[in-house]
C-alpha cells in the first residue's frame, strides 16, 4: 500500500538523542513533546470549574509521582493500577508509573469491588491509584497493595501533593511492557494483555498515516480511558502531537454538549450509540420545523453529501452551520466512531452536514487500531484502510471472500499476562493474531465487518448470517433503545438456527404507551427491516425484553450474559 502521509518522521531529529530506539518509549515521547509544545495545553477539565495543565507543568507533576513510587521500593517491571473516572489526575498516574520504569495497569472503574480485587490480586499489583467512589473500600490495602493514592484532592493521600528524592530511576525500554489491559468479561481467570511501549507508540502514530492531526487540536476523553480505545486514541493520540485533552466525566447528553462547546472541541470520538443519539436529535429538530423545511433540507443534505463525494469539497459546515452550532458541533474537526459496527446511514448523514466523520477498527490486542477511514477517500459501509505496516489476511474465505480476519505489525500484543497457553491459541502457526471477527477487504486495502466468529448465526438452509449486519438497519429507529439479534435452535440434530431479535424499546418514547402499542410498534419496525433484509436474514421471533441488557463499558451488549 502507498502511504503519502507519514507524520512519524519528525522523530528521526530526535532519535539517538532524546531516545535510541526504533520508537521512543511513552515518556521520551512525552518529554519530546514539552520540549516543542511545553507552554500548550495539556489535560483539562471544565467540571466543576476549569483547571488546565500545560505539557510543562504535566511533565513536573507526572515526573514528582515518578519519584515518589522510587521511594517506596517501586523499580523496572512493578505493577501499578489506576482506577477512576476521567480526569487529568489519572492520565498523571499513568504517565507517573511509567516515568518510575514500571507497568501500568488501568482498570475499569466500573467494575464490582470483587471484581477489582481479582485484577489487582492477578497483576500482583502493589500500588493503587483510585478515585474517591473506592478509596474507601481500599484504604484497608488488602491483598498486596502497599500504599494508597487518591486522584481526588480532600480524600487521603493526593496524588498532586506526592514527592520524593531526586534518584537514578532504571527506564523501560522500546520493546519492555509499557501496560496491561484486562479485556471485557472477568469472570473466570482474567486475560490481562501485555502492550509494550513500542506497541502503543507506533500504534499512534501509524494511525496518522490515515488521519491528520494538529497541535491546535482538542481531543475530548468522554469514553472511560482505562478502555484501550480512548486510551490511545485520545490520550495518547493527543500526546503524540501536542494537543489538548478535555476530560468528560458523563455519558449525560446536556453536559457533553456543554463540554463540546466551552472547551471548543475538534476532535470527537466515541461509539455508535454517541453518534445516533446526537444525529437523532438533530433530525427531531429539523423535523419540528415542518414537512416543508424537512424535506427543502433533505434535499440540500443531499447535493451536500453529493459535492463532498465527487469532488472532495465540504460545502456543508457553511451550508448547515447554524444546525451544527444549535447541537454544539460546529467548532469540530473530526468525529470518528469505534468500538462497534456503525450504519452506513448514520455515517452518510454526519458527512452530508459537513463534518468530517469516519470509522475505525481494531481490538485491544492490537493497542488497538488497526484501519481509519481518511477523511479525503472514506467509504460509508468500510472500517477503514488498513494502516502503514500493518500485514492482515482473511483466513479462510467463503464465497462472498468473508472469513476471520488475522493481523500482524509492531502494534500486535506481546501475548496475555502469565497465559502461555491462551497466547499460542490466539495466533497462528505462521504468526498471525487471530482477531475472532470477520470480514473482508477490497482491491485498495479497505476492510469490511461482517460480525463477531462466535456470533455467526447458520439457517436451515446453510447459509451464514451475521448479527451486527441485521442490528445495524436498526440505529436510526428512537423507538429502540438496545436490539441484539441472535440464532435459535431450530434442529439440534442438523445445527440449523432460526433467527429472533431481542428488543429493550426506549423508555422515554414509549413514557405514555401500553405494552400493546409498545409491542405493535415494535413489530411493525421489525417488520419494515425484514423488507429490507436478503430473504435468509429476516427476522422471524421477536422479543421485547423488560429490562437493559447488561453492557461494556463501551455499550456492547454483553451476549453471553443475555
């Protein structure tokens, strides 16, 4: 593949001096940056009021917590977990443990206590920085933990107010461990996957083969950043080059807005569920005008996604910038949506209203991105184009070229924590990730999502269907508040399932509604996907569920808990 972009090669004026190796390690990269950008921005927070930190004053905070862990017996390859909700505090841990040579483990906040506890206890954690929801239940230190840091000022030790002595510090290197990140599911024995500093470092910048970024960029951490996706695309995204981070603290959409507008956001990223609640209610607002106005801006939303299609020009920010201004995103760059399958009409209609909105692909094994869409060449049903030096193939095609897709590159894991076994299963003889999805890609190395391996759904008449392919012609329905469509038995004795859909309808549509008319509506949309659906696809069971289907923290729908 051709790559025209390169944005890394600045660091070669700096290899041999500010780092030796092939990538530098996240802190060399971090103090790269301050040297460039030192008096920028860094991480911010507007709730309850505004505080900023430039990349100068990080590097001092993050550098004093890096001397305090040296003074309490922590060297080269120690475990140190973070835990909490977004906030610069927790981006100086984790920038901190590194400076102190050791690997940091960040877990999801959300967890239950026992849960927490069994990540702690595999890691063999020693340190834990936390918020004020569980500093209380992990003041005690039980287990092996040591010492104690709040990442809220007021409640024990603060992580802003830690010093130690000036001392050698033993650094990590390019290819040691830089973090280990527990993937979704904790039941059973946890799979802790082993990212080292070279994985996360040329993960971001060959990403930026496919993207273009700023140092007048602002990046908005709203997703939980302990997930690799916010993670790396946003805080070390933004890092790489010296941007801004704002931290959003709630999936609450009148503070999200509010964030999006003060802190003059440009770079938003987020999941599918974000991205059509916002569009939902963009489209309520135009339709609120009337049958006239809706349909004069259909058209006009039209010949907008038509100009920017043939010719590369975005006349839509000027032609729908009051529309964008009214829903806080007119300041905004970039939106781009992981962390799922999007429908192609939901990333249609963002570009039509002229921002530029693309797709992404990867998992956490592979730090995690592995595809973006480029905002000059984007294909509205495409994951994106593969990135610079990543090597992926699709094992095993079938008819319609559809198999599980396997990747290798510098941004694959180093294997999960203390599992050999479980690491060998997940690769290939010839040395290929294998990632448990499926898909296939074009002639100019786009790749294409079909679904998840294990969710593949067999009919009665042999053919494969792919869930998230039916679930997605349901976004843009209000209605709907979660569908997972799933096989059911149909023959035991031949392996052949049927296909039944399980609908949570929303809640505040549906406020003033009858189970009856709850339950007819909901047929009715099903039954206007299905026209729509290949004969083999349609959905032949529906059941309306009376409670959330429980979710990751990225709102997947955990299937095997359902």
């Amino acid at each position: 593949m051709i790559v025209t972009y390169t944005p890394w090669v600045f660091l070669d004026e700096y290899r041999g001096k500010a780092f030796s190796g092939l990538w530098p390690t996240l802190p060399e990269l971090f103090r790269i940056m301050v040297s460039r950008f030192g008096e920028r921005p860094c991480f911010t927070i507007y709730e309850p009021d505004r505080i900023s930190l430039n990349y100068r004053e990080s590097l001092a905070k993050i550098e004093a917590v890096a001397r305090w862990l040296c003074s309490k017996g922590v060297r080269k390859g120690d475990r140190i977990a973070v835990t909490g909700k977004n906030s610069p505090e927790w981006t100086v841990a984790y920038l901190g443990i590194l400076c102190a040579g050791a690997i940091v483990v960040p877990i999801d906040y959300q967890l239950k206590d026992e849960e927490t506890d069994l990540l702690l206890n595999t890691a063999g954690v020693t340190i834990l920085f936390v918020d004020e929801e569980k500093h209380s239940r992990y003041k005690q230190k039980p287990g092996r933990l040591t010492e104690l840091v709040s990442l809220r000022k007021g409640v024990g030790a603060y992580i802003y107010e830690l010093d130690g002595p000036d001392q050698p510090i033993e650094q990590a290197k390019e290819l040691d461990t830089a973090a280990i990140l527990f993937t979704s599911g904790t039941t059973g024995i946890p799979k802790g996957v082993m990212l080292s500093h070279q994985n996360l470092v040329s993960d971001c910048y060959l990403a930026q083969g496919n993207l273009k970024l700023y140092p007048t960029d602002v990046f908005y951490a709203l997703l939980p950043i302990h997930h690799a996706y916010t993670m790396l695309a946003v805080f070390i995204e933004a890092i790489s080059c010296g941007a801004e981070v704002v931290f959003g603290k709630r999936m609450v959409t009148k503070a999200i807005l509010k964030d999006l507008k003060e802190a003059k956001i440009t770079m938003l990223l987020g999941v599918p569920m974000l991205f059509n609640k916002v569009l939902a209610g963009i489209l309520r607002g135009i339709k609120a005008k009337g049958p006239l106005v809706y349909g004069l801006i259909s058209v006009l939303l039209g010949i907008s996604g038509l100009i920017k299609k043939t010719t590369g020009k975005n006349p839509g920010k000027k032609m729908f910038h009051s529309v964008l201004s009214q829903a806080s995103l007119s300041t905004l760059r970039i939106c781009i949506c992981g962390g799922g399958p999007l429908a192609p009409s939901v990333f249609r209609k963002y570009n039509q209203l002229g921002l530029d909105f693309i797709q992404g692909y990867g998992l956490t094994e592979t730090s995690p991105i592995l595809t973006l869409n480029p905002v000059e060449h984007y294909k509205e049903t495409s994951v994106g184009r593969i990135s610079p030096q990543v090597d992926m193939k699709i094992l095993n095609p079938d008819e319609r070229g559809i198999g599980e897709i396997a990747v290798k590159g510098p941004m694959v894991m180093q294997g999960y924590y203390e599992l050999p076994q479980e690491t060998a299963a997940a690769f290939t003889q010839d040395g290929y990730l294998k990632t448990g999805d499926l898909g296939y890609m074009d002639s100019e190395s786009y790749l294409y999502l079909t679904g998840r391996a294990k969710n593949l759904i067999i009919t009665e008449g042999g053919k494969n269907v792919y869930p998230e392919e039916i679930e997605n012609e349901f976004q843009l329905f209000e209605e709907i508040d979660q569908i997972l469509v799933r096989g059911f038995v149909l023959d035991k004795k031949m392996k052949t399932e049927g296909i039944e859909a399980l609908v949570y309808p929303d809640q505040e549509f549906f406020k003033a509604s009858a189970p009856a008319q709850i339950k007819q509506r909901i047929e009715e949309i099903v039954s206007e996907v299905n026209k729509r659906l290949l004969s083999y696809q349609k959905i032949e069971k529906t059941i309306i569920v009376n409670k959330r289907m429980e979710e990751t923290t990225t709102k997947k729908i955990k299937r095997d808990v359902v």
